[in-house]
C-alpha cells in the first residue's frame, strides 16, 4: 500500500512538473518571439485543445508534408477522440527544410489557425497528404481548401502572403530545434520524449492502460 501511494505522488508530481514545464515553454517561446518583432496574431491557443489539467499532456512538432507525421496524427486523433477530458494536445510547427511543400504548408494551417480553423485544416493537410503534396499548383489547391473551410478568401491570401507569416513559423521551428527536436514528429509527453509514430503508440497503449486501471475498468 505504501509503494502505492508512493507510485500515486509520483505520478501526480510528475504531471505537474509536465504543465509547468508545457506552459512556461510555451510563454518563454511567445516572449522570445516577440522581443525579435514577430507581429503574427497569436494562435497557441488555437493550436491547443483539451482541459489545461488534463492527466496527459502532449505536445506535439509537426511537418504536414510528413507521413510518419500523418500517422501520429491518427493516434492521436484516436486516443484523444476517446479520452478527450484526459488529454491535452498542443501543436508546434516544425516544417523540415528538405520538404518542398513543409514550409508552405505550415503557412497554410497558421492562416487557418488565424481564422480559428487550425484543427479542420490541420486535418484536411494531413488526411490528404496524397493529393496537395502530388499537386501541380500547391498553393491553388490550399486556397481551393481554406473555401472549403469557409475561410474568409482575401483574410487568407493576405497571411499567406505576408512575409511576418513565415517568419514566425522559422522562429518556431528555430525553437525547436533548440529545444532538441531534430525530427518529426517529434513529441513531448508529461515529460517524456517520443519520436516517431511506433514509440508514439507503445507510450499511448501504456497510458491507456494507466487511464484504465485508475478508473477500474482493467480487463487484465
């Protein structure tokens, strides 16, 4: 009983030292980004879902040219769609320069989050990799995308068309790099880092049982 309520203190001490850690990175990044005259609105917040104490706390650096990424995604959109007041999912850009569309892309999904359409965007790019990244005029068919998504079409062109767009998205990236990412995706979990859609299921399949036994509905 002791070792388990030792376990229990533990988990819970390392939980909060993951949203500490989430949220302070998350301001130092903001904070840095302004002090180099980055003038793009904002969209963390836009790139965040889930309840701010959830259990498991995610974050996430994506290539949307990415496969592996495309994959991870799905994990996530699984496990989130089944445990969604347990898990919070934060989302930074992380576009590989070897990619043609990468940076792009990101572009595309930060006008989107602009107008408060990260998620459906975020969605459409990584279900549709096959189509946009095969595509003769990339940037039509984005545009063709954001209509779609009841974007307004001349709020669009103009993010994606401003320089201070891509210019925040590289900042971000640079900051991932410095905090370590060499890869996507690339994933930080209370605490702990994941890289790659393999590690990525093993440590959901783990938490899952965790979640599971915590509420008592272990079959095992």
């Amino acid at each position: 009983p002791c070792e388990g309520v030792k376990t229990m203190i533990n988990e819970k001490l390392r939980l909060t030292i993951a949203i500490v850690l989430v949220s302070a990175a998350a301001v130092l990044f903001l904070q840095n980004r302004g002090s180099e005259g980055q003038s793009t609105p904002d969209t963390l917040d836009a790139r965040t879902r889930g309840p701010e104490n959830a259990p498991i706390q995610i974050v996430e650096f994506i290539d949307f040219e990415c496969a592996q990424c495309a994959e991870g995604a799905a994990l996530i959109r699984e496990f989130t769609t089944r445990y969604s007041d347990q898990v919070r999912v934060r989302v930074y850009y992380f576009p590989i320069p070897t990619h043609q569309h990468g940076m792009t892309a990101a572009i595309a999904v930060e006008c989107a989050a602009q107008q408060g359409a990260f998620w459906p965007m975020h969605d459409r790019l990584l279900q549709q990799q096959d189509s946009w990244t095969q595509a003769e005029n990339v940037d039509t068919l984005l545009r063709e995308y954001a209509q779609e998504l009841g974007l307004d079409p001349q709020r669009f062109l103009s993010c994606l068309q401003n320089k201070q767009t891509r210019i925040g998205i590289e900042q971000e990236r640079q900051w991932g790099r410095q905090s370590g990412v060499r890869s996507t995706p690339s994933y930080v979990i209370n605490g702990e880092t994941v890289v790659g859609p393999h590690s990525l299921r093993r440590v959901l399949q783990r938490l899952e049982r965790e979640l599971l036994l915590d509420s008592g509905e272990d079959q095992g």
